[in-house]
C-alpha cells in the first residue's frame, strides 16, 4: 500500500513529459509545412514576376491585315510579364478595329511567347440597299463593309432594310418583321453549313425564295414556318445530290409551300429547251419524321410519277 502511494507522484510528471513531446511534434509539423508553403509562394512569384516575360509575339491566320497594325493594337510589349497579360480587351479590340477579323484569340507559350491566332471573316451576305450599294456581312452577322456590287460567292440578299451598318457593328434591321425572316433561313443555312447559296428575295412576302448555284429554286410561299421550309427544302437538297438525281447541271424548282401542312415537297426540273419536266415530281421528307407519317400523300409523292407532277403544278399554279 505505501509502496503504491509511492509510485502515484510520478504520474503527473510522465503525462506531462508526453504532452511537451507532442506539443513539440506539432510544431515541428507547422514549420515544416509553413516552411515548404513559403518555398512553393517563393517559388510562383519568382516565376511569375521575373522568369516568364514576353519574349516573342506572333500573328496566324491573318491575311487582310499588316502583322505590325495587329500589334499596335495590341500593345503588346517584349519584357511584359506573360502570366500577367490581360488578354480580353486586346481580343475585343482586335475584332472592332478591324472588321475583316471575326474572331481574335491570344494565347500564351510558357515560357516567352504569345500567339495571336485570327479567324478572318468572309462575307457570306451582300444585302441590297435602297441606293442600290450593298453591305457586306459574315455569317455570324458581323457587318464588313459597303460596296458598289455583291461579294463574290455570297448570297445576295433583297427585300429587307438594314440599320447600324458601321463596320464591325452587328446586323440590324429597320423591322422585326424582317429581323426574324433572315435569321429564319441564315440559322438554317448555318446549321447545315450549306454553301453555295446565290439569291434571298424576301420581296414578295408571299412568294419568298431562295437560290442554289444560280440554277435550284427554294420557293417557300408565304412567311409561314419559313425556318422549318428552309430546313426541309435543304435536307431535300442534300439528299437529292446523295442519291444522284441532282447533278452539276440539274435546273429546277423545289417547291416548299406545303412543306409544314403535308411534310413534303415537290422538285420540278427545268429542261434546256427551257420547259419543265413531267416526270420529276419528287417528295422530300424530314428524317425525323417516321415513315407512316406521310401516309398515303407520303408514298405517292415520293414516287416519280404522275401524282407527285401534278401536286407540285397545282401547289405552283
């Protein structure tokens, strides 16, 4: 019993030898890695603030413009700090400065370079004017300029009326009316990245078209569903050339009017003699669309005979 009574005094003092050891491991610990997070900061801004400086300044896919009228307007200098190098506003500025540039991006090369890579516009409608000029405009509806006759390979386009034609601006309208008929058949032709598109007359609001290569006529009636005509006249297209009904020579009507109504159309081809062909009635059909949709007007305007000819010359007449 006094022997226990004895030993109990050093309690105390063991548990507390423990604790400064732990006390000590911890902050060992905290140094350590206080110590290794110092380096690593160190280490960042070293690279950040001395190490990776703009060495050299490149400029790719730019023709319309002179290399050294890019970078003063960029004001890029060699010796700024790389990581640093704000690259937005240079990039907007790029794109409103010079309106040939659609789309402008600045990229950094660790350790020393910086790349301008540019995406020239090229303008994929020339949009008659009243004064008869015509305002050239890219695909993504950023206005190029104005000029005394159509861009070559581009679609010319009529009926509508356009407003802030400053350049690098983009496209408006005078109407809604008109605002929403182009990008009707622009988001289409878009979307499909069909080329070769010649005329748009939006004159006659009852009577718009559209023209392939000079020589395919869309006739799509009235503004109604014209989104949806202008995606059924060129699923049409494409398929036709697929199948090889369509050739280099191949002159013609598509008629759309009914497109939305009865989920087909008619192709009526135009002979050299300058008459139009009998026997081309031919159905086009959305391939979203299940084949028993169509049902009977379906089949018997797929087929190249009589019924198709004579729906097509009706819904024209």
């Amino acid at each position: 019993m006094a022997g226990k009574l004895g030993r109990e005094p050093q309690r105390p003092a063991v548990e507390k030898g423990k604790k400064d050891r732990r006390a000590r491991g911890r902050a060992l610990a905290i140094f350590y890695i206080s110590a290794f997070l110092a380096v690593v900061v160190s280490a960042i801004l070293l690279c950040t603030f001395v190490f990776f400086r703009v060495g050299t300044v490149t400029v790719t896919g730019c023709t319309a413009y002179r290399e050294e009228d890019i970078l003063q307007i960029c004001s890029i200098a060699e010796g700024d700090n790389l990581v640093l190098l704000e690259t937005d506003s240079r990039e907007a500025a790029l794109e409103y400065r010079f309106p040939y540039i659609e789309r402008a991006e600045i990229q950094k090369h660790i350790p020393s370079t910086v790349e301008i890579v540019i995406t020239e516009a090229e303008t994929a409608f020339s949009i008659e004017r009243e004064d008869g000029s015509y305002l050239y405009v890219s695909q993504a509806g950023k206005v190029l300029e104005i000029a005394d006759s159509p861009a070559a390979n581009s679609a010319v386009v009529h009926g509508c009326v356009t407003t802030n034609e400053k350049p690098s601006a983009q496209l408006a309208f005078a109407q809604e009316a008109d605002s929403k008929l182009f990008e009707a058949i622009s988001s289409q032709l878009a979307k499909n990245n069909l080329e070769g598109i010649t005329d748009i007359d939006l004159r006659n609001r009852y009577d718009i078209t559209m023209t392939y290569d000079g020589r395919i006529v869309f006739r799509f009636g009235n503004t109604n569903d014209l989104e949806y005509k202008t995606m059924f006249g060129i699923s049409m297209l494409l398929k036709m050339q697929q199948d090889g009904d369509l050739t280099e020579e191949t002159r013609g009507e598509i008629d759309l009017t009914v497109a939305a109504e009865k989920n087909k159309a008619f192709f009526q081809e135009t002979l050299d003699s300058g008459e139009t062909s009998a026997e081309d009635g031919i159905a086009g059909r959305d391939p979203a669309q299940p084949e028993e949709d169509g049902g009977e007007d379906g089949e018997a305007g797929a087929q190249n005979g009589e019924d198709g000819t004579q729906n097509s010359q009706t819904d024209e007449g």
